[in-house]
C-alpha cells in the first residue's frame, strides 16, 4: 500500500473510533514514519508506517504545537490481554492507560496552551502481554525535538527489570490480568537513566533466567538477548542502532540457587557475547533487588567468582554491585514503584561514581 493510500485509509479509520471533527479541523495526521518522530528501544522497521513494540520501556517522543494532540496506535490485544502505555506530557506528572480496543485513538487531556508541547509515550508492558504498532500523532503540527541525552544505558533483566508486579494504583495485587501492576516507565532503569540525562532500553522478560527460566518458558536471556520480540525469540536485533555506555546486567532471580559452574559458566560467556556487541560498555552485574537472604549470598558469591575472572581474562570494564536490601513490598513478592525509585537512587549513585556524570 502506497504511502496517499494509507494515509487516507488511516484518516477514514481515526473517524471510526474519535469524535467526528469538523471540516475546519485543523489538526493533521503525521504518520510513524515522520522524520520529527524520536524512537528509543528495540523496534520493528519492517513496516515503518506501523513501527511494532514488544518490548517493554520502548519510548516514543514528539514536539507538537497546539492544544489538541491524539495519539494513534494498535494493539495485539490477544486474548484477554491489553497493553498498558504511560504518557508524559511537557514532562509533568506521567500518567498509565490500558488499551482497550485493537484499534486505539488517544487523545491528550484538555486544557494545554495553544503553543508548543512534547509528548512521550512508553509501552509498560512486556513482550508476552503482545505487541504494540504504532501509527502516529493527530494535531496541529510537529515541531524540531532537542537532541536525544548524549548518555545511554541498556538494562538486562528479568520481571524485576521490565516493571512487573510494581503498580497498584489501578488494580491491588491478585486481582485483574497479571500484567495490571506493570509500570516499565517507572521502573529501576528508566528511574536511574532519567536521574542520569541518560537514554534507556530494557532487554527483559519476565520469568527468564541464564540457566533456567520461570513459569514453563521455553527460552532462556542468552538465546533471546540479540532479538526484538524476546518472548517469541524472534526478529533479529541491529546492536549498531544502540550502542550503551553502560549494561546492567540483573539475572538469577528465576534461576535460584544453581550449580556454581553452570551458573557462573553460563554467565560468563552471556558477558562474552554482549561483549561482542558493545567493546565499549562498561557492564554491571547486579544483585536480584528481591531476592531472599539465601538467594542474596549464592548471587554476590557467584558474581563475585565472575567479575574478578573476567577481570582476570583482560576485560578491566566489567563491575559488580550488590543492593543494600531486600526490595519486595510489590505484588508476588516483587519490588512496588516506591521501592523502585530507591532502587534506582541506589544504581544512580553509583554510575555517577563509576562514570563520573
């Protein structure tokens, strides 16, 4: 489909689903593939007039004039699921809406000024909840972004990572879908990368483990680590399109307490092939924030024996660092969204010393 043809099938689609506009409506389609677009995280160009998101943390951003701006995307809505996106508007207070509908018009809260505004908007949820296309903003007009934060941080992970079980302000533990308390926008990594002026992207899923995964998964972070949809272990990931300063790396949580050689074996050859991608990052491994006391000392032993081999092998840009308590006040035992943010004081403190930012 040509781009004309789309757009107007795209402006005949909006009419379906928003309230029927005048035909003085100022306000235009800009379509994905607009150059004043920003994306950030691991996307599917393969359509680029419907970029899909699976991965949690993915953000989008957009400098718009004008006191009406809608926003157009599609959900995967599989089954019962529905995606969960977090907006953020002239960077003031983020504010989380469920999807509810394949087919979804936004439109951002009234009472903005007629002028100039920016816009974010982050997929919370993770890639086994489904994916996300998004097809572009509804408003006035696009104007220029400032450059993207010179610094950029990459998070592997698990639940804990994407925002899992985190955010009770809608649905309390136990009740509704499990992906309810999701909230990757708010969670440790996008926490510290914004405390920082850093970018972010979240490789994670939940339930994953180095060695063994959670909850029946077929797939474990050293098959999925190089791909977009992680959960489907598919779409190979361009590592050029994103190059960190920093990787944290904070796995174990799902594995348990393993045998010492699988584990740290595994372990090190995961850093090996991350390696390959990034020769310039330097890479944390971290303790799992929720871990039990158990759990606690097998993880510091066993990324301690780590580091110090790397060390030892000639890669110095490799680091530990092990969290000062036990966060997992969330749902299933998970870390909630105010322990996050000291998880995220805890990790910032110590990039800035490690980085010196």
């Amino acid at each position: 489909m040509n781009k004309p043809i789309y757009l107007f099938c795209l402006l005949i689609c909006t009419a379906s689903f928003a309230v029927a506009q005048s035909s003085t409506d100022s306000l235009r389609v800009f379509a994905a593939d607009n150059h004043r677009i920003q994306y950030t995280g691991r996307v599917d160009f393969t359509d680029k007039l419907k970029p899909r998101i699976w991965a949690p943390g993915v953000y989008i951003a957009a400098k718009f004039k004008g006191s009406r701006c809608e926003i157009l995307v599609n959900d995967e809505a599989s089954g019962s699921n529905h995606n969960y996106l977090e907006i953020v508007v002239d960077d003031q207070l983020p504010y989380r809406i469920k999807l509810t509908n394949k087919i979804n018009v936004i439109s951002v809260p009234a009472g903005l000024s007629a002028g100039e505004h920016t816009i974010l908007i982050c997929k919370d949820t993770e890639s086994n909840i489904g994916y996300i296309d998004f097809i572009g903003f509804r408003c006035e007009k696009l104007l220029r972004l400032p450059a993207k934060p010179k610094h950029k941080i990459e998070y592997f992970g698990d639940s804990i990572t994407s925002g899992a079980g985190m955010d009770l302000s809608s649905v309390p533990c136990d009740k509704g879908q499990w992906y309810d308390q999701h909230n990757a926008y708010m969670s440790y990594g996008p926490r510290t990368s914004r405390n920082l002026d850093a970018q972010w992207q979240l490789t994670s899923l939940a339930g994953v483990g180095l060695v063994h995964s959670c909850c029946n998964m077929q797939v474990l972070m050293p098959q999925i680590y190089d791909k977009v949809f992680l959960s489907g272990n598919a779409v190979p990931w361009d590592f050029s399109k994103y190059q960190p300063d920093v990787i944290t790396i904070c796995l174990g949580q799902n594995d348990g307490p393993q045998d010492s050689t699988l584990f740290c074996s595994t372990y090190v050859k995961f850093i090996g092939s991350v390696r390959l991608h990034y020769p310039k990052a330097d890479i944390i491994c971290l303790t799992s924030p929720m871990a039990d006391a158990r759990l606690t000392l097998v993880l510091q032993r066993y990324i301690t024996a780590i580091t110090a081999y790397i060390n030892t092998t000639g890669d110095k840009k490799v680091y530990k660092y092990f969290f000062s308590k036990r966060y997992h006040n969330g749902c299933g035992g998970h870390p909630d969204i105010n322990e996050h943010a000291l998880i995220a004081d805890e990790l910032t403190a110590y990039i800035k010393r490690l980085e010196k930012w």
